[in-house]
C-alpha cells in the first residue's frame, strides 16, 4: 500500500458515457492513475519527502517524485470534476461572473481553453486558474506540471494525453475537448473558485 491510494470515482464508470467510454475509464483511472500512485508510493519511502501532503510534494519534489506526485495531482482533480453528461451546461455563482469578467463571456472562455487544449504540443493539461487576487487565467502545463507551481489555484483541467482520449476518439483531440463541456460539473469547480 502507502501513504497515497487510488482515488475513489465519484461516479459509475459508465456515467461519462457517451463523453468518456467506460473502457477510457478503466484504463486512465485504474491503470495510469493507479500506476502513478504505486510509483510514488514506492519512491516515497525513506524519503524526507514521505510525511508531506500531496500539493508540497509537487512544489517541493523533481524527477520520477514530481512526475508521479503531479500526475496523481492533476488526475485526482480531473476526476473530481465531471457528472453525467448534461446538455447546455454552464458555470454557476460567482465563478460565472468571473469568467464573462476575465473572458468576456462562456463562449470566447470556451474557446480559448478549447485552443490551448489543442495546440499544446505533446502530453500535459490545459487549466482554468485563480491568481492570488482571483482573476481568472488559462495555462498549458506540460506532462506532470501543476498550476500551483506557478502560484495559482487550479479549478478546471482537461486532460490532452493521449490515452484520456483516444480510445474514444482516436487523433480528434479537438473534438474530445470540445465534447467535455457537457460533463463538467460547474458545482464543483464553483466550490473550488
């Protein structure tokens, strides 16, 4: 075992469907994810690093530690945020607001994000972030980063390596980032804001 488990789903596996496959579901979630947290858990050990929560692994980590810790990071938020598929679904509260004060509105947000989700060159994550005063701004991190090495707090990523998509959709990275819009669930992210 170790410090750190396999996060619990807070939906069936097939919920997603037809956004995620279950099959997508098994294999990011029960095989990479689980990978990534039995990595780490075997590279903590006997490390000053081991009694740290996960967020000051990140900050504080390099290498295969950081690599592992980013990406149980990163995919731990990424499951968190989704529900069943939900058509025209849209932020809510306070966060709304500040995405049409930052963006201008849903749509241009969507569309930028959609951009930096498909340009990003290799694996990463593409995020919607908070800076300290709670302006809102969109990053391209790269493989296992996090926004929280650059200050900020992370609220939405969507996952552009390759396996959380091409089970389901093959080299159509775009199409898959445009097709998560319907299963984020804007209460959570709100919560995060």
């Amino acid at each position: 075992m170790g410090k750190f488990n396999l996060m619990a789903l807070p939906y069936a596996p097939e919920a997603l469907e037809p956004v995620i496959s279950k099959e997508t579901i098994g294999f990011h979630h029960g095989k990479h994810l689980a990978g990534y947290v039995n990595n780490l858990n075997a590279l903590l050990e006997g490390s000053p690093l081991q009694d740290l929560p996960l967020e000051e692994i990140v900050l504080k980590a390099e290498g295969g530690v950081l690599n592992n810790a980013g990406q149980i990071l990163n995919h731990n938020l990424y499951f968190g945020q989704f529900c069943a598929p939900k058509a025209d679904n849209q932020p809510i509260g306070k966060l709304a607001e500040a995405i049409v004060r930052d963006f201008g509105s849903f749509e241009a947000f969507k569309e930028e994000f959609q951009k930096k989700g498909a340009t990003l060159f290799g694996s990463g994550w593409v995020w919607l972030s908070a800076d300290k005063d709670g302006k809102l701004v969109i990053t391209q991190e790269t493989n296992a980063a996090n926004p929280i090495q650059r200050g900020l707090k992370p609220l939405l990523t969507f996952d552009v390596w390759e396996h959380a998509y091409y089970l389901d959709y093959q080299n159509r990275r775009p199409d898959h980032l445009a097709a998560l819009w319907q299963i984020i669930n804007w209460e959570v992210i709100e919560q995060r804001y």
